[in-house]
C-alpha cells in the first residue's frame, strides 16, 4: 500500500515537472506549427543560470531564501533575452515552410546553443549550494506521507505546474489576447487579413514559450547536478507527452504529462528496468491507437 | 538492369577507392571508412525523402545492425564480417518490415514522431539490458572474411575494402532501384498521393517498400560501423543520432545516389576538423552549417553541381 502511495506521489511530482516543460512545447507548436528541438536548450539555459544567479547570490551573503527568487529571475531572464533573440533573430525568417523542416531549424539551434552552454559554463557539473550547504531544495523542509518523507519543494513543483496551466487555461479562454492568439491558432491566414497582428503574436507566443522552458530549467537545477547534455535527455521526454495528448493542446499536455508521470513512477517502483522503456512505448502505443494524440480535433482534409 | 552513366560512374568510383586504400596515410582511410558507413545509412535517408517522409528514429536500425554483428561476434561466436553485415542487413529488414506495416500510413510529423517514439523503445532496452553492457556498450571485432581469416596487420585496410565494396553495392542498387518503375513512384509519392491511387498504384504498399529498404541500408551501415569503429553502445539509437542522419540528408540533396555518399564525406570532414580544433565549438559549427545549408540551397550541396550544368 505505501509503495502504491509513493508511486501517486513520485508520479505526481514528476507528471507536474514533465508539465510544466511541455506546455510551452505545446504552446508553441499549437500557435506557430514548430516543433521546437531548442526547447530543450532553453531548459538547459535556465538551469544553468540559475546555478550562477544563486551562487551570486550565496556568495553576496545574502539570506538563503532570496534563492527563490534567483530561480524565478533566471527563468525570465531566459525568456527575454534568448527567446526574442531566436525568434526575430531566425524563425520570423522561416515561417511557412514545411514542419518538418521546421523542426531541423530547430535541431540545428539546439546543436549551437548546446556548444553555447558549453562555452560560457564549461564542461563539468554543477549544482546549486549556498556556504553552508543551503539548497532551494531542502530550505523548505519536508512532508510525510505514509512513513516516507519528501521535501516540500516538490509542492513548489506541483503548484507552480497547477498555477501556470490555470494561468494559460484562464488567459486563452477570458482575456481579448487570448481569444485573438485562438483565432490565429485556427487560421493564420484570415486574422492576419482581420486586422490581428500575427508576427507580433508569434513574438509574444515564442517568448512565453521559452520562458517556460526557463521555469522548468530552473525549477530543475536545484534538485539534480546541471551537467551539458541535460537538454537533450528532456527533450525527447517532452515530445513523448505532448504527443501522446495532442500536439497544440493545453489539456492534451497535462493529460500526457499525468499519464507518462504515473506510468514512470510506477515503472521506477515496481519494474526498474522498463523505465525508460515505458515511458516510449506508451508513446507509441498512443500513436499508434489514436495518430494525432488523445486531445485532438478532426482535421479539414486538404487536397 | 540499366546501365547508364551513373551506375558506371558509382561503379568506377569503387575501384578507384579500392585502389587508393593502400596508398592513402591512414588518417584519409579511416575518414572514407567512416563516411562510407555513414553514407550507406544517409543512401536509405535519401530514398525516404523522395518518398517525402522523414524519420526521425533511423538510429534505430543503424543501432540494430551494429548490435546484430555484435552479438555474432560476442554470443555467435562467429566474427565473420560478411556474415556480420549480412545479419546486420537481415535484422534491420526484418524488423522494419513488421514496424512498417504501422508507419506507411503516417505521414510529416506523425512519422517522425512515431519513428522516434521506436527508436527510444530500443534505446529504453539496451541501458538496461545488463548482459549487453549496458549504456556502455561492448567491443566488436571482425576476425574473418568468408571464412578467411584477416591477418593481423591487414585489418584495417581488409575492414576498409569491405566498407567501399558494400557501399558501392549499395549506392549502385539502390540507383537501379530509383530508375525503375517501382522507384520513380517514391517522386509521385511526394508530389501528390492522391494521383498516385488514380494512376492504380499503392501508396501504402511503396511507401512500405522504400521504408523496408532505408532499414536494410541503415542496418549495413550500423554494422560496417560496429567493426569499422570496433565498439557499439545504445547511443547509435538515441535520438540525436537519428537528428544527425537527417542533417547528413538536408546537407547532402537527395538530387542523386552520389550525393549521400559525398554528403557524408563532407559532413565527417567538417566533424573531424572541427573536433580537432575545438571540441567544444564542433557542434557548433555543424549547427551553423546546416542552418546555412537549408536557407540558401534547400536542395543541398548537391544542387550545385546540377545548377552549374543548367546553367
């Protein structure tokens, strides 16, 4: 039974971490039709600057919890700097050509910007530690769950997953912005001819997007060693989800995101070998029974 | 069979490699080995573009055929490296005919994506697979050739001819392949399947075929690999393996069965020299290139030498 509690948990937590990096995949891919391999770079350069705000910050000799803090402006950060850069800097120059050629545009950011990270960070480990040892990670303390402790830091995760989906749900459906972004979701072409300022909208739709890679880079770096090569481990995970809820949809990502956490943590507790194994072969498994993903509207057959 | 200029000039081009292979420093045969491995993995790249679809999961087999010559080497006990390739080749086929009945009716990204989705099955198994060595991989050795035992001192140069002639084969087939009528359905594929079904041929069925054979491709090139390089590990099939055929691909053109092959060449060149210089700018480098590649000739460094003949 508890080992049954521990997977809801562990699943829990991952299935809100999973989420919140697969959102902005999704958000992106649902407004702009690119697949972003970069997202996963984006992940890495928030963790990464968050590893130097908050040694900055420690090393200022500032008080520990202003670690937060560091962590959130390290994802903003990110996302206002490499997000407008990457977006007028290169996609506003492809829009309209094919998806998948799409997606080798982004393959070929991700191989520069995974050197970037190199360049400016180096090659070795890193990890977030205050003087004494202090962590955003365990600054909180911990809860209990049936005997087995966690540290409240995984609450941040999950409130931080449940507060930015509510956020993007709440903003698509009731605000002005949110209702022009789904018509130009629906058809680019017409709102563009309504008057509604499409460039402007993927501008703003690849910067939110990049900003939540950052969130997840950084909600990250506190709880692993931030090593080159973390974004690509990501990535790939962030695309099983999103397909596996529908590329573009927002219930689609936490459907995917539940469902791969669940299935890992149960992989992890009980069969520790199929980890990985699990996670893709759901994937495919989704694929394979539903094409376009569980959350996904019929398509308007184009001859 | 049709023989015209190209499969001449494929055919041709094999001799002369075979040829240069003892007088070449060693350094230039270990770049043509491995770029004549990678290019019979990019010829299968090639066809599946024609077709217009990209996979995004050819690690896969690539990662198959490796391991398939390992295990002859390591559990068979039989090193032989035809026999290593030609399991390599079976395997890849195999199972790419099963997976293919699923994936011939995908198209764009949904191909791409499921394709990957298969390739990281396979990744998901080998880290864990502990009598395989896990993420570590294992060594492979070829010890004969037919039966012949390789002297000690002629391996590299015995591993090197293999590569070309099987390379050569490739390209030369799979050239007669694309002239047929069989082949020429993969350029209607891509301009409209629709027309295609009017005209009474399967698209199903073709794109199936085209599949099967880029796996067999990829598969003899995952084993060339293994003996050439002598070491495998699952990240033959981790996804940024399977990005960079594609990047060979885009780089490359799909304008001929020459351009794979010479894609490759280029691509291990610009790997190897950047990697000298910089190691930790070379992926950098690829990066910029590629993007270069795809903004001004997005029909790929082949096109050159077409747009210099029309013009």
């Amino acid at each position: 039974m508890s080992q049954f509690i521990a997977v809801l948990v562990d699943g829990i937590v991952y299935s809100s971490w999973l989420f919140i990096i697969a959102v902005g995949l999704t958000l992106i891919y649902g407004v702009m039709k690119i697949l972003n391999i970069a997202h996963g770079s984006l992940y890495a350069l928030g963790a990464f600057t968050s590893v130097t705000l908050c040694t900055m910050w420690f090393s200022g000799g500032h008080d520990a919890m202003g670690s937060y803090a560091m962590l959130l402006l390290a994802a903003v950060l990110v996302g206002l700097v490499a997000g407008p850069v990457i977006e007028r800097g290169l996609l506003q120059f492809m829009y309209g050509k094919d998806e998948v050629v799409l997606v080798l545009v982004t393959y070929a950011l991700f191989l520069i910007l995974e050197d970037l990270i190199k360049l400016v960070w180096g090659v070795d480990p890193l990890f977030i530690t205050g003087p004494n040892g202090e962590s955003p990670y365990s600054l909180l303390g911990n809860f209990e769950v049936a005997g087995l402790t966690y540290p409240n830091y995984n609450l941040v995760l999950v409130g931080v997953a449940a507060a930015t989906g509510g956020a993007l749900a709440w903003a698509l459906a009731k605000t002005r912005s949110g209702k022009l972004l789904l018509a130009v979701i629906h058809d680019r072409e017409i709102s563009a001819a309504l008057g509604i300022n499409v460039g402007r909208t993927y501008f703003v739709t690849f910067t939110i997007g990049a900003m939540l890679a950052g969130v997840g880079g950084a909600l990250t770096a506190p709880t692993v060693s931030v090593v080159t090569g973390m974004g690509a481990e990501v990535i790939v995970l962030a695309f099983a989800v999103v397909v596996i809820g529908g590329l573009g949809s927002l219930p689609g990502a936490a459907l995917g995101a539940l469902i791969v956490g669940l299935v890992r943590a149960a992989a992890v507790h009980y069969f520790p070998e199929v980890e990985l194994f699990s996670i893709y072969f759901v994937m495919a498994v989704v694929l394979i029974l539903r094409p376009k993903g569980l959350f996904s509207g019929a398509e308007v057959r184009k001859i | 069979m049709r023989i015209d200029r190209n499969s001449i000039a494929v055919v041709l081009v094999g001799v002369v490699l075979l040829a240069l292979g003892p007088v070449l420093p060693s350094w230039a045969v270990s770049l043509l080995n491995v770029a004549l491995c990678y290019g019979t993995v990019v010829l299968g790249m090639m066809l599946l573009m024609r077709t217009g679809i990209v996979s995004f999961g050819h690690g896969l087999y690539y990662c198959l055929g490796a391991y398939a010559a390992g295990l002859l080497d390591h559990f068979g006990k039989m090193p032989d490296m035809l026999l290593m390739v030609g399991a390599g080749a079976v395997t890849a086929g195999l199972v790419a005919a099963v997976l293919g009945l699923l994936l011939a009716k995908y198209r764009d990204i949904f191909f791409a994506m499921l394709s990957l989705a298969f390739s990281m099955i396979l990744y998901g198994l080998l880290v864990k697979t502990a009598s395989l060595g896990s993420t570590d991989g294992f060594n492979v050795a070829a010890k004969t050739v037919g039966g012949i035992v390789i002297a000690e001192d002629s391996v590299r140069i015995v591993v090197y001819s293999l590569a070309v002639v099987f390379a050569t084969l490739s390209a030369f087939l799979l050239h007669q392949y694309l002239a047929s009528h069989q082949g020429r359905l993969a350029g209607a594929i891509k301009d409209n399947e629709l027309r295609v079904e009017y005209m009474g041929a399967s698209v199903k069925a073709a794109v199936h075929r085209n599949y099967v054979i880029s796996a067999v491709l990829a598969g003899i090139g995952g084993a060339l690999m293994a003996v050439n390089i002598g070491h495998i590990d699952p990240e033959m099939t981790y996804w940024p393996q399977s990005g960079e055929f594609v990047f060979v691909a885009i780089l490359s053109g799909t304008g001929s069965v020459f351009a794979p092959l010479g894609g490759a060449l280029v691509f291990e060149a610009i790997r190897s020299f950047a990697y000298e210089y910089s190691p930790n700018t070379w992926q950098m480098v690829l990066g910029i290139t590629m993007l270069l590649v795809m903004i001004f000739l997005p029909g790929g460094l082949w096109s050159l030498f077409t747009r210099k003949r029309g013009a």
